[in-house]
C-alpha cells in the first residue's frame, strides 16, 4: 500500500509506535519503581501515629504510613490509565477517504485492512480522519501524564516540608557538597529536581493538548513543530521519577520527632471528645472544646481537668480518658496496609 500513503499516515503510525513504545518501556517502568517505593513505605510506617494538618495547622492524627498510601493510590489510579490507553492512527490518504487505494484497488475492503494492520502493531486505526489523525488520543496520554505529574510536585512538596520538619531525616552520601558555604547541610535536591523537571514537563504537555487537536480545515502545519518537543517532555518526566525514586531512597522516617511533635498537640482531641459528648446528649460540646483548645495550647493534663468537671457517668469519663493523640487514628492503619 505505499503508493497510495501519505507522509501523514506513515508519521501517524511512527508516532504510535513510538510512544507505546516509550510509555511501556520507559515511562511505566519508571512510575512503578516509584510506586514499589511509595508503598513500601506505606507498609513500614502503617502504624506511626502522626501528627496530621489542615489549613496548616495541626488537625486530627494520622499515620505516617496512611499519607504514603494516599499518593500511591492516585497514582496507581492514574498509571491504569496510561497502561490502557491506546493510539489511534491514520491509514486513509490525503483525506482520510482512502481515494487513491480505491481508486488503485477497488476490491478491497480498505477499512478493514487499515483496522487489522494497526491492530497488528497495538494500535487503534481512527477511521474518521482528514489529512491528519486529530491528535484527541495524543492530548489524552499528555492529560494522564500530566494527572501523573501534579500528583508527584504534591508528593515531592510533602517529602520537602518532612525533610525540613525534621520528620525524614536523609542519610548523608560520601563525597557529596551538602552546600557551598554550610558543610552541615544536606538539601532535599532530589525532590527539589523533580519538582523543577515535572514543572517543565507540565508546561509543554499542557500546551500540547491545547494545539494539538486543534487544525485549520482538512489540516494545517502547526502541529508538525509541536510534535517535536514530545521527547523534551517525556524526558524530563522521566528524570524527575528517577529523581524521587533516589530521594525516597535516601530518607528514613525519624518516628522520634514525628512522636514528639503529636504529643506536642494534645488539642487535637478536641475532635473526639466533643463527638463522644454529642453522642451522649451533652449540651454544646463544641463549644465547651471551642472555648478550652482554640488557640490555646494546652496539656493531657487539662483535658482531663476538663473531662472530670463534665456532668457525664464514670463510664464515659473513663471512656474520655483512654483517649491519646497515639490511638486516635480511625483506620489510618488498616487504610496504609
């Protein structure tokens, strides 16, 4: 059939195959080197109590484990995505009709053999083309990868502000400058690096959908430039994943510090006893915490003042008192596992 293709449909089949190619052998392969990583420490800090925040600001416990397992799951939602997501690609012509295969071999049935051909090469023949195929498949794969890569800027983000918490302490590599002027440092780079590289990544996979599928009338040359700067992209993706994957290798979790500054928070029971209070009938309970937490800090010590002062039986006060901000953690446990 080479006479009748155009250079349209043999780059159409050539970008296909190039980035199945690339996806399965590169990119997947990268992501789930991570995610081995990820979860692995999910599993190791399943049950670590920890000090959780929202807004900033410490809010109910959590486990060390349960945030790793939150990343690895949207990011596994993500990668099932991109493993079955498929190129379409164009066999028709000038057109997209097939008027120079028919008009040279009108008994064949074209549609079917442009189907089975790209079948053969894992690929998926868009039947309803102009001159070019419209790129909707391309800009979904930059969609995913871009889905991918705003999950892992949160997660390096996350690494970052451990690290500098002190929550992560990072072992020291022989050799390496941690800084210029202060030889005591050892900067989160890694993540630093791959924060930088999926921001570059994110910008060109951005731009890509929005130009791509977009063509004047039966085709105009403006995607050709843009299709050249895929690879740029992929190839920063694929640093920044390695990136990460070396700076959680590098990490270890300082259960010592994430302890201490939990227990440094007693307030974040508040929660739980107002909730117990509202279970038994007790009149604004969110009030009476309100009016002893926020804003305040505060010790076990007065909370338990608090709860002996409370018009409720020995049963629930005893009940209030069990409570830590260690076995506060709902199924943060069983969630990481």
């Amino acid at each position: 059939i080479h006479f009748a293709l155009t250079s349209e449909d043999i780059n159409s089949m050539a970008y296909g195959l190039m980035l199945t190619e690339v996806k399965e052998h590169n990119i997947l392969t990268n992501l789930e080197d991570l995610l081995t990583v990820i979860n692995r420490l999910a599993k190791d800090n399943a049950d670590l109590p920890m000090l959780a925040r929202t807004h900033g600001q410490p809010a109910s416990p959590t486990t060390f484990g349960k945030e790793f397992k939150v990343f690895a799951v949207r990011l596994e939602r993500q990668v099932a995505q991109l493993k079955a997501h498929k190129f379409l690609v164009k066999l028709g012509g000038a057109t997209g009709n097939f008027n120079a295969h028919v008009v040279a071999y009108p008994k064949i049935d074209w549609e079917k053999f442009a189907k089975d051909f790209a079948k053969s090469l894992n690929l998926e023949i868009n039947p309803y083309t102009t001159q070019i195929e419209s790129h909707d498949t391309l800009a979904e794969f930059f969609d995913i990868m871009r889905r991918i890569n705003t999950i892992l800027i949160g997660f390096d983000q996350d690494m970052w502000r451990y690290i500098s918490d002190g929550w992560l302490g990072q072992k020291a590599k022989e050799g390496e400058v941690g800084s210029s002027t202060m030889p005591h440092k050892i900067n989160p780079i890694k993540f630093e690096n791959s924060e930088g590289n999926l921001g570059i990544a994110n910008a060109l996979f951005t731009h890509f959908s929005q130009k791509l599928p977009i063509s004047r009338l039966q085709r105009d040359l403006s995607d050709s430039t843009v299709q050249r700067s895929i690879g740029t992209a992929i190839a920063h993706s694929i640093i920044a994943y390695k990136y990460t994957v070396e700076g959680l290798k590098r990490v270890a979790v300082n259960s010592e510090k994430v302890t201490e500054a939990l227990l440094a928070h007693p307030e974040v029971l508040a929660e739980a006893i107002q909730t117990i209070l509202r279970r038994e009938g007790v009149a604004m309970p969110y009030e009476q915490l309100k009016a002893l937490t926020r804003g305040k800090e505060i010790i076990m010590a007065d909370l338990t003042k608090f709860i002996d002062g409370l018009d409720i039986s020995a049963s629930i006060k005893t009940e209030l008192k069990k409570l830590t901000p260690q076995n506060y953690i709902g199924l943060a446990k069983k969630l990481a596992s």
